[in-house]
C-alpha cells in the first residue's frame, strides 16, 4: 500500500465534458476542483456513468475522470455499462490505495459504490441531493441503506429521507458556495432559473408575473433554462400577454447565469421539491432575495422566503418590489473549499 498512489473514487451519473463545460452539474464540479486543490496528494477519479457520451479518460482541473458513455440506455446496454464500471474499479483497488469512495445520489452509483466499497473494504458514504431521499426511491429497498453511510444536502432531506425509509441519514453537508458579488445595477425585478421541467413549476412563475403586471405594468423579468416544458410557457406567455415583460433565456454558462442574479431583485423557485437548491444559494449569495416554497435548512437564512402558495409568492415579490427601502445584501456562506474539507474529514478522520 505505501508504494500506491493514494486516490479518491466518485461515481457520478454525469460530469462536465471539458474545462469549459460549466453547465453540467456545477456544484459538484466546484465540489471536485476544490478536492483537487485542497489534497494534491490525492488523486481525485471520478467515474461519470451516462454522460459525457463518449467513452474516455481525460483530466479536469486536476482530477482524472474516466467517462463510460451509457447515455441513459437500459437493458442489456445498462448491464454491459454495470460490468465495464465494475472491471475500472478493480483495475484501480489493484493500482491505487483508495481512501474512499462517494457515490452522488442514491441510485445506480451507490448501487455500485456500495457492492465494491463493501467486498473492498473501502469506506463508502451515498451524498443524497433530493429526488432520491423520495418514498419512490426503490434503490433503498434493493440497497438496505445504513444510517452511517448516508450524507443529506439539507436538513430538510435528512428529515424526508427518515419519514419515507425510517432511516436518518448521520450527517448533513451542503453544498457550498464561490460566488463573487459584484456590484451590479439591479435592473432584472423577477429572475427564474432552471430546466424547463414539471417538477420546477415554471408555469407558476408565468402566472405570477402576468398578476405582478397589474400594478407593475413595465415589470422586467427573465427565464433562464431549456426543457421540454418550453413551448407550453411560451404558449402560456402569450395567453398572459406578458412577451414584452419575460425575456426567455435558453441554457447559459454558469458564469453568465451568476452575472443575471446580479443583475436581479428577487429569484422566483416555483418548484414544488428540492433539496437544497444552488441556484437559490447562489442568488443570494449575490445579494438577491428568493422566494420559494421549500424549506432546506431547518433555521431561517436571510433574504430567502417561505411562501405555501402561488399567491402568497406574489404577494412577497410585489412587497419587495414596490419597497423602496428593501435591502439587497448578500448572505454568507460556508465556501465550496470548506465543504470539501468537511467531506474528506469524514474519510480521512479513520484512514
């Protein structure tokens, strides 16, 4: 062992294709940079299962990613993608001293993370981020998950994760955070960022702005995202009469979508579950206020409001908007090099 290199395994269902990628998953590729930075001794390996689509071994700010291509495919194709994880993995307990391994969601990366770190020996732990702390996980039947391998986002997953498996996971780490504030004319009243999907409920933002209109008439606002929910929002938008209100933005860097919450007063995140959402973490780290209707954290965090209900949403947004003495500041949080240290803590405490 004192001859290996020592490395530390993350298995994720997808990773940033290149340095210049900034758009896929970017909590979790400032997650792995900051590893990098912060314990060069250790090589950092993430394994990405689907995505990018093409199978390869590059390197990342540092860290090596081996990408095996499974674009989401099943059958057959999902048991040969199982089967070449499984051969690198071996490949790497024979050729690295492995510290441990972190497997992102609870699904088929702690499916696989779990079966080789226990037949290893390897210290194992399964960081839930939030669909998968649902009752309709059925990883967690096939997986018997213990108490002392789990990791929640949020509070508010570790409380979910316990009601739906009668399992609480033993330690909470949120996600943290590298935002910059500049200070930036806030010239965007309403900002919503995100897929385009059912679960965001991009539908409720809409609505909310067309009510907003009716004593804000000149109210300025964006959408930021792709999805397949586009064309019914656009549909929506023109019902609304709203097009000259909403400016639609499609996908965006990371840095650009930053630069807009800048820019913005109040973050709407219509959607009706999340973890702990960066996006919201994000905006008000730039100092913007967010309205939501979930809670992450079990103490209150300034500037980001809890509403129950569409009307309550837009009752929050107009009291900020038509305040003239509302305060944008921004609110301060653990730094993503933090967070990475409080994971590897976790490892190295009993290495």
């Amino acid at each position: 062992m004192q001859n290996k290199q020592k490395a530390f395994v993350i298995l994720s269902p997808g990773f940033a294709a290149s340095e210049t990628d900034t758009s896929c998953l970017p909590m979790q590729q400032s997650f792995v940079k900051n590893l990098s930075i912060l314990y060069p001794a250790i090589e950092i390996i993430v394994l990405s299962f689907q995505y990018p689509f093409q199978k390869h071994t590059y390197k990342w700010f540092g860290a090596t990613v081996i990408s095996f291509g499974g674009k989401n495919k099943s059958g057959v194709s999902k048991l040969f993608l199982r089967r070449q994880i499984n051969k690198v993995l071996q490949k790497l307990k024979a050729q690295k001293d492995i510290v441990g391994i972190l497997s992102f969601w609870l699904g088929e990366c702690a499916s696989i993370g779990k079966k080789f770190a226990t037949q290893s020996g390897i210290r194992h732990y399964c960081w839930l981020f939030g669909q998968d702390a649902r009752e309709s996980n059925s990883y967690v039947k096939h997986l018997y998950p213990a108490s002392d391998e789990m990791i929640a986002l949020s509070e508010f997953l570790q409380d979910e994760f316990e009601r739906n498996h009668g399992i609480r996971p033993f330690a909470v780490v949120p996600p943290g955070i590298e935002t910059v504030v500049n200070e930036t004319p806030r010239d965007i009243d309403l900002l919503a960022v995100g897929s385009l999907i059912p679960l965001k409920q991009f539908e409720i933002f809409v609505e909310s702005v067309a009510a907003i209109k009716q004593k804000m008439p000149a109210i300025k606002t964006m959408l930021v995202g792709e999805g397949p929910e586009k064309n019914e929002l656009i549909n929506l938008i023109d019902i609304h009469r709203i097009k000259k209100n909403i400016g639609l933005v499609g996908k965006i860097g990371h840095k650009e979508a930053i630069s807009l919450m800048q820019r913005a007063k109040v973050l709407l995140h219509p959607s009706s579950y999340e973890g702990y959402s960066g996006v919201c973490q994000e905006a008000l780290s730039c100092g913007t206020h967010v309205i939501s209707f979930c809670r992450a954290m079990n103490k209150n965090i300034s500037q980001w409001h809890i509403v129950k209900s569409k009307n309550e949403m837009v009752e929050k947004a107009l009291m900020l908007l038509l305040n003239q003495s509302t305060k944008y500041e921004s609110t301060v949080f653990p730094s993503m090099s933090t967070i990475a240290k409080q994971m590897m803590d976790l490892y190295l405490s009993e290495v």
